[in-house]
C-alpha cells in the first residue's frame, strides 16, 4: 500500500516539497527538522497539548449528522465542526502546537502571515496564553475585508502589520513574514498557518491538524458503525484543513478523497486560484510544488471571494495527491461558494465560512448514491464573512 502522507528525509512528496531557503534561516529549519519528531512525540509536550485541546479549544468537535442536508441531496451528510472551536476554526489546533513548541525552542517572538485571519486569531490567541510576542503580516485588502478579525487580533495582543505591496492578498504577506523572520532568526519563529512553505512545515502542520481524521474515525464508528466513511470533503488553498482531514484515511484506498478548490470567477477567466488546473511545477515560498505562474516563472495574482483560499499554490502533500489521483480536486465559483453557504444556513442554521462554503458545494457537483456517507470538514464560521454575505443579501436571489 503507498504511503502518501509522510515526506522522505528531505520533505518530499514524490516531486514536491523540500526547502528552499535562503541561508539566513538555514539554522532556523535545520533545528526544527531535527527536532520536531522528537519533540512531537515526546509524552511531555503530548499531555501538555492534549489537555489544551481538550480544555482549551473544546475538543473534540462533534461530528454532526446533517439531517436536512442529508434529505436535500439523498445521501449521507456528516459535519466535522472545527468552527465550534475556539477562535472559530480549525486553525487553532496548528498555532497552540507550534507556540508550544517554540517555547521549548526558546523562541521569545512569534511571526505569522494570515488571509482570512483565523490562523492570525488563532496565532494571537496562542501567543496571549503562552505569553509570546506576536507579530501577524496581512495583505491589505484582506485587511479591509476581514475587520472582525484584524480587531479580535488587536485586543489578544498582536501587532498586526497591513501589508501593501503585491496584491495585497494572502502571498505577500507570507512574503512579508518570510523577510521578517530572515532578519530576526535567533528569537523568532515562523507559525505558517498551511501545509505549505520549506520542510518540515507542511508535515507539522499536517501532524497537528490530523487530529480532525482521528476524531472521525472513533466519532463514525460510535455513530454509524463503521470507521471509514465513502467520501471525504474539505476545501483547499494552501490545504490544512484538508491535510488534517484526510490524514488518518489518505493510505486507505477505498475512501475517496474530493479537495474544494476556490475557482473564483472559473477557472479561465483570469481571476482564479484553481491551482491543480492553472499551476505548474514551481518554487512558492520555500518547497516545490504546483504553482500559479506564467512561463517566466512569475507568479500569477489569484482571485477568490475567500480571503483563506486566495492563495497561488498549494501544499506538496496535496501537489502529491492530485499527481497520482489519489484525490479529486474540484474548482468551486465564488457563486457556489455562496449559493452553498445560504442553503446551508437556512438547512440546518449554521452560518459557515467562505472557505467551507467551497467544500459544501461540492455537494451538487457529484453524484453520490442515499447510502453513501460523507463527511464534509467546517473547517470555519462565518462571523468573520458577514460583511460580504450582508452584501449578497441585497440581491433579491439571497433574499428570497
């Protein structure tokens, strides 16, 4: 059976990952690659973050049968509710794990990049309960389509640093944090928010988010008998959530893995960031992978609704997946995206993140049979996403 879901020594995933980096940081990554197994898998920091998730974050979230959604679409809906942990997504499970392993790093100061700004809240929050600086880089324009968020980070502490260069979107603020951290390497670590950047990042995040597959496996078997479900759905920019939840079953053929991608206005229309359809092999923030970039190797500027899926790239652990079919990959429209998150909410009253949204859509782009069962990861609420969804409620299509 092949193992998909652990890099080699060198962080690759068949063709895609590694670590490329500039030599500043080489003693930054080197440390961590060598450490964080061990580190990881030690019962010490394993108690101490269990009981964090446990009494901190809420966990484990309920894996919810959608009734209403289930009768819709004739088959068999299941929510994994990561937007019933604290801080509001599934983010949180990365940020507290790599915080406390900074701690024991002896790292003092604490960068991130955020779109969205879950995993910059999540970061924030980590970072005012183990007592870290924090720094979080955010482009712009997310910025401005984000306050609800940009304000939680405030008031947790975190200086939050707008940034105005690019597109002013979720890539350049990775490229901010990136500058950040080559200039402050001694005190400072790096808490990428996705399975993307150098080895080892894509498979801690990876490790830290599994708990969402983990957590299925017991929570479908106490509900329905069975450990494995026939399908299982999570949205995917950079592809955490996904990673996480995929996890325990990505070696098990007979689940089949579907992967959400934020087709913006479609996927050739030239506001995209379908990557798995526009991208080729390329060098995005430290690994190799699939990449949107134009025959110079210059990157492409995405497009989504979705501030968490506005993102060029995409992990090598998914890069990996859609190369040898392991998973479908399915361009989702800004309009799916939102006709899903309105039926959702009127369904079953649960308001969901843009992001998951993408990922709910998916429901009417398959044909699944009444005895299949889906599990489809929420990975986030939609407070943070009321003030588009209020703008879409001016058209009568929303309102009716």
């Amino acid at each position: 059976m092949k193992n998909y879901k652990d890099p080699d020594l060198n962080g690759y995933y068949g063709e895609y990952g590694g670590a490329f980096i500039p030599e500043m940081l080489h003693p930054n990554v080197e440390q961590l690659k060598t450490t964080y197994l061990e580190l990881l898998e030690s019962p010490e920091f394993q108690n101490e973050y269990k009981d964090l998730l446990k009494n901190y974050v809420g966990r484990a979230t309920p894996l919810y049968y959608a009734k209403n959604l289930s009768e819709r679409y004739q088959t068999q809906v299941y929510l994994k509710r990561e937007d019933l942990n604290h801080t509001g997504a599934h983010k949180i499970n990365n940020a507290l794990g790599q915080a406390l392993l900074a701690k024991k790093l002896g790292k003092t100061r604490i960068i991130a990049e955020t779109g969205a700004g879950q995993h910059g809240v999540a970061t924030a929050t980590a970072c005012a309960l183990l007592g870290l600086e924090c720094i979080v880089y955010m482009g712009a324009i997310d910025v401005a389509r984000q306050a609800p968020n940009v304000a939680r980070m405030a008031m947790l502490g975190a200086q939050v640093i707008s940034v105005h260069s690019g597109s002013k979107t979720l890539k350049d603020a990775v490229n901010e944090a990136l500058r950040d951290w080559i200039n402050h390497p001694t005190t400072t670590h790096y808490i990428i928010g996705s399975v993307v950047g150098p080895h080892p990042f894509p498979d801690l995040v990876a490790r830290f988010q599994s708990v969402i597959s983990e957590e299925i496996q017991w929570q479908l078997k106490e509900q329905t008998g069975q450990d494995s479900p026939d399908y299982l759905i999570a949205c995917v920019g950079g592809g955490s959530n996904a990673a996480g939840t995929f996890y325990h079953y990505v070696n098990n053929p007979k689940v089949r893995l579907l992967a959400a991608e934020a087709a913006g206005h479609g996927i050739d229309s030239g506001k995209s960031a379908a990557t798995t359809a526009l991208g080729t092999l390329g060098v995005l923030h430290g690994s190799k992978s699939l990449v949107m970039q134009d025959p110079d190797g210059q990157v492409i500027e995405p497009h989504s609704i979705s501030a968490g899926l506005d993102y060029p790239g995409i992990g090598p652990f998914h890069a990996q997946l859609f190369k040898e079919k392991r998973a479908e990959f399915i361009p989702i429209t800004d309009k799916e995206a939102l006709d899903a998150a309105f039926e959702l909410t009127k369904l079953e009253g649960i308001i969901p993140a843009l992001e998951s949204a993408h990922a709910l859509a998916v429901l009417k782009k398959e044909n699944f049979r009444e005895s299949d069962t889906l599990v489809i990861c929420l990975s986030g609420r939609g407070d943070k996403d009321m003030e588009t969804y209020l703008e879409q409620m001016k058209t009568q299509e929303y309102t009716s």
